[in-house]
C-alpha cells in the first residue's frame, strides 16, 4: 500500500511515522519547504516526489493535509492525477470540502477529519470518514490509522469536525485570556494551583499545551475559524464564534515564534515585548 501526502507539515509527519512502522510506503512532496522539514521526512522514510501531481499519480491514497486556504488550490492541482482514493483531511467546513473533492475527476473521494491531537496521539489520533469511498479508506485501519466511518455523504465528518472546533478552540481563547491577566499579577501559579482541584485531572498539563499551541499556531487556527464561521452562520449567528475567530487573528499579528516553547510563560513574556 502506498500512500501520499499532499503537505507535510506536523499531521503529516506524525502520520507517515506511524504508517511507515505499520509497513506502509509513504510519500510526499517538500519542494519549497525548509531544509527541516525535509530532513524529517528523510528520517522517517518517506520517498520523496518533485510534485503533487506525481504523489497523486503513484498513491493509491492521495492524504490531503494543507492549510485551509489551500485545500481547494491543492485539490484542483492533482485533481486529474489521482491514481486512487483522494482523502480531504483539513480543518474546513462541509462546503469547502465538497467544493475540493467536486474537483477531483475519478470521483474517488473522502471526507475525513482528525479529531485529537497527532503531537499527543499520533497514528493512534482518531479520524473520522464519510463520503463514497469511506469504507475503503477504512481499510488503513491495517496500517494503523484509528478510523471510524460516520456517513456515506462528503461533509459529514468535516460537519462534526467544525463543531468539535468550536467548542475547542473557545474554551482554548478563554483559557488564554484567563492566564494572560494572571500572569500579569504574577497569580498564575496559584491560578493553576487551584484550578487543577476543581477541573479534570491532568488539567495543568492540558491547559499549559494549549495555551502554548494558542500562540503557536495562531494563524493556522486563526485560518480554521474563518471555516467554522462559514459552517455556523448557515444556522445561527455565531457570536462567541466570532470573538474566538478576532481572538487568533490578534494573537497571529502578535506573536511570532520559531520554536514552539516549553512553558506558557514565555508566551506572555513575547507579547509583553511587543
């Protein structure tokens, strides 16, 4: 079995280890990408190709996994070369989704979301499916992909995807906004202190990774909101939605950071800089 992955960024990478040691061929092109991440695939076995369209053309499953503003452009892009299965696995809404898989011309086609961390779980991450061809995507349970089939329509897994990012990346604003204005009163340890007793356990851990994946990847889910905007406004009007949405965009245009830091205070010490 051979499978592609159009991007490789941290799904992407964390993924083909997990295939690669379940005995799966895993390729992808990093042309354009930094020294990095090439290196990284290397290191992880990855044979590498000099386009999308030839990953598609040598994949009997082509993995999407791009920025939102790019699942479409990508999916146009190899719309006429895919071999096999094409998966959409970005952070988009059901439109969007059916908008890139409407692209691709041998109908062949997945709606699939992660629906966890990979840096936690990796090829353990539960993903869900829908779409013609889930059931066959579904076989890469072999190969060690945690795969749960939800619908036979496009749209459906990135439907539950939107709102389980909703409900996330709220909860992940608010945590921030809580701890920024304790760091400043220097209460952020007693804060976490008490907080730990009251909420569920391992919550120190929890809350001090998403603070720092908050600003990490800001404009990524600062991109990601724009889609759940999309998705929610066709239902109600999604104010805590919106406010979640201003969030990332302010923390995107502030923070800049090449590394992802070991502690949530060194966060808050860059945006004090600024």
């Amino acid at each position: 079995m051979k499978i592609g992955f159009i991007g490789f960024g941290e799904v992407a990478s964390n993924l083909s280890k997990g295939l690669r040691d379940h005995g799966a061929e895993v390729c992808a092109c990093v042309e354009g990408r930094s020294s990095r991440t090439r290196k990284n695939a290397e290191k992880i076995g990855v044979t590498l190709c000099s386009t999308n369209m030839e990953v598609a053309e040598i994949s009997d499953v082509t993995l999407s996994a791009v920025v939102p503003s790019k699942a479409i452009e990508v999916a146009e892009e190899v719309s006429n070369h895919c071999k096999g299965i094409y998966v959409d696995m970005n952070n988009v809404s059901p439109e969007t989704v059916n908008q890139a898989l409407g692209l691709v011309k041998n109908g062949m086609v997945v709606d699939a979301s992660l629906m966890g961390s990979v840096l936690k779980h990796g090829i353990n991450t539960p993903v869900i499916a829908s779409g013609p061809c889930a059931h066959e995507f579904a076989k890469l349970k072999t190969y060690g992909l945690n795969i749960d089939v939800v619908g036979t329509k496009t749209g459906q897994a990135s439907a539950l995807k939107m709102l389980r990012s909703t409900y996330t990346k709220g909860v992940s604003a608010l945590l921030f906004e809580t701890f920024s204005a304790a760091y400043k009163m220097g209460l952020d340890e007693e804060l976490m202190k008490y907080l730990q007793k009251t909420e569920c356990p391992g919550f120190k851990d929890a809350a001090a990774s998403r603070i720092i994946n908050s600003a990490y990847h800001a404009q990524r889910k600062s991109d990601e909101m724009e889609e759940v905007l999309k998705f929610l406004g066709k239902y109600m009007e999604p104010a805590m939605a919106h406010k979640t949405a201003d969030f990332f965009r302010i923390i995107a245009e502030k923070v800049d950071l090449d590394e992802k830091p070991g502690d949530y205070r060194t966060i808050f010490q860059n945006l004090d800089v600024k």
